[in-house]
C-alpha cells in the first residue's frame, strides 16, 4: 500500500504564492492600453503563478513497495527503497522538493542526497524505515543526524 505525504509549507511560500498573482493582476489593469509588447511581461506573470501553484499544490512524496517518489510540480525523483541508508534533519538551503526549511535529508546510492520537507515527518520517517531496509530503527542522536542508521 503506498502512503502519500505533503509537503510542509512556509509561511513565505505561502506569502510569495499570494503575492505573484497580485502583482501581474495589478500590472494588467495598470498596463497603458494600445502597448501590445507589455502582454509579453504580462503573459510570463501569469506563466510563472501558474508555475508557482502547481509546485505549491503538488509537492509530495509518496512512499511505494519499492521506492520512494518525490514530486514538485514538472519533476520528479524516484530513489529506490534498497538504496536509502540514512535520513537526517536538515537545515540545508539547497535546491530542493522542499516548500519548508524544516527539512529531512534522504542519503541514497553511495552518499547521494535527496532533500525533502514532509508535513508529518514523524510518520514519514517511521513509513520509511517500515519499508527501507537499510535503514536501522529511529534513534535521536545528538550530532545533527536525528534519524540514523
């Protein structure tokens, strides 16, 4: 049975996504009328919220029988379950299927590293070791590796 988990989402997110969509209404109805170069700028506003919602309503990861998906709006990874060994908190600023800094970091395929940001991580992390079996039961350790091996 695969378990689907959201991404947590920032407040900032959330302030960016709000705020995009009022900028290009506002550069429509300000825009001097009669300009047709100014439906360029204003048809990329309006390409880029549309960006912006589908990362917002489609960051998610889902755990299958033998891997684990990550998708953020037109990307995805997908890492197999053997391969995982560790999973860590992070506050990594990185590029990644994250919408939140409060973050995990999924070590795969030899040091690799997938950063993600579940609602739940408490629920992830328990699904993910159920399923992983690389991974050894959840233990706090007091270096910056929360969950370890």
């Amino acid at each position: 049975m695969n378990a689907v988990f959201r991404s947590k989402v920032d407040g900032t997110v959330k302030c960016a996504a709000l705020l995009l969509p009022c900028v290009a209404l506002l550069t429509l109805f300000t825009a001097p009328r009669g300009n047709d170069l100014l439906l360029i700028p204003i048809g990329l506003g309006f390409l880029a919220t549309a960006l912006v919602f589908w990362v917002l309503l489609s960051t998610s990861y889902e755990l299958q029988v033998d891997r684990l998906v990550a998708r953020c709006g037109p990307f995805t990874w997908r890492i197999p379950l053997a391969e995982v060994t560790d999973i860590r908190e992070s506050n990594s600023v990185r590029s990644a299927p994250a919408l939140s800094m409060d973050r995990l970091e999924v070590v795969y395929g030899g040091g690799r590293v997938l950063i993600i940001s579940p609602a739940d991580k408490e629920r992830f992390v328990a699904a993910l070791q159920q399923r992983a079996a690389a991974l050894s039961p959840c233990r706090k350790a007091s270096a910056p590796h929360v969950y370890s091996q």
